[in-house]
C-alpha cells in the first residue's frame, strides 16, 4: 500500500511540476509579447509625430531633419511628458548589441542646443531584445513627384521621408 501511495504521489508531484513550468512559460510569453506590442506602439507614434525641424547642420549649410540607415534613424519628434520634457527632442532609434541578440534602443537629447554627444549622455531606453534581425528602410519621392522603392539608406537629410519602416524578426527564445 505505501508503495503504491508513493507511486501515485510521485506522478502527482510530475504533473503538477509541469503543469507549473507550462504556466510560468506561458506568463513570460504573455510578458514579451505584450512588452514587444508597447514598443511596436511607442516607435510607431513617435515616427508619425516626426517634425521638419533641423537638429544639425553643415558646413555646406545642408539641414539634416532625417538621417538614416539599415541599423539607425535620427529625426526631431516630441516625447511623451514621463521620458522627456522641455521641447521638441532629437532622437535616435538605433539597432544594437545587446546580451540576448540585437536589441532596438531609444536614446533622446533636448533639439535646443543640441550637440551629438549629448545623446550618449544618458544610458538609452531599452524598448525590445531578443532580436534576430531588423533593419529600417525608407520611402521617399524623385524630382518629379513619383514614388521610389523602399531605399535602405536616406540619402536626402534636409526631407522627412514619406514612409519609414522596420523590419524585425525576433528570436524564438524569450
């Protein structure tokens, strides 16, 4: 009889043990997912929010309100009143290294006297990990008005262009 109670116990205690590890897998997936859906929001309000204003210029008095490549973007957007205040701010969304695979990071400096490294100054905003790939491309228009093909480098910094968008696969693990 105790034999077979301690059989009986011992799957008790397995199935309870998986049941428990298949809840808290399920909690984490729920946690990233819903953290990967903030992000995807944030990013998408702040790109809408993008505003003309220059935050360098040349020597050969070229404006930048754009810049862009495959891993980063830098544009003048206003920022939601509990991460900045004061103003328009530059900021840079970038593609980085991170513990976990690539990672998008949000870094931000006041637009009012900006210089480049003010934006380093902080530690960035970590806003997604766990990133297998991703690369942003552009949208913009030709001389005459037409629409060109997804670009993946801006080369018109003193133009917003007309669509930006990232692509990003995330690894399976979470």
């Amino acid at each position: 009889a105790l034999s077979l109670m301690a059989m009986l116990l011992s799957l008790a205690y397995g199935g309870l043990r998986a049941s428990t590890r298949a809840a808290d897998k399920g909690q984490a997936v729920l946690e990233y997912s819903g953290r990967v859906r903030m992000a995807h929001q944030f990013v998408r309000k702040q790109v809408n929010q993008m505003i003309p204003l220059a935050f360098a210029e040349s020597q050969d008095t070229e404006r930048s309100v754009f810049t862009g490549d495959p891993m980063k973007i830098r544009y003048v957007a206003a920022m939601p009143g509990y991460l900045g205040f004061g103003g328009p701010q530059v900021q840079e969304l970038a593609i980085v290294r991170g513990e976990n695979g690539d990672a998008l990071v949000l870094s931000h400096a006041l637009l009012q006297g900006f210089e480049e490294q003010r934006l380093y100054e902080r530690a960035p905003i970590l806003l997604i990990e766990n990133i297998e790939r991703a690369e942003f491309s552009f949208l913009g228009r030709d001389e005459n008005g037409e629409l060109l093909p997804w670009l993946s480098q801006w080369d018109q910094p003193e133009t917003l262009p007309d669509a930006v968008a990232l692509d990003i696969e995330l690894t399976e693990d979470i």
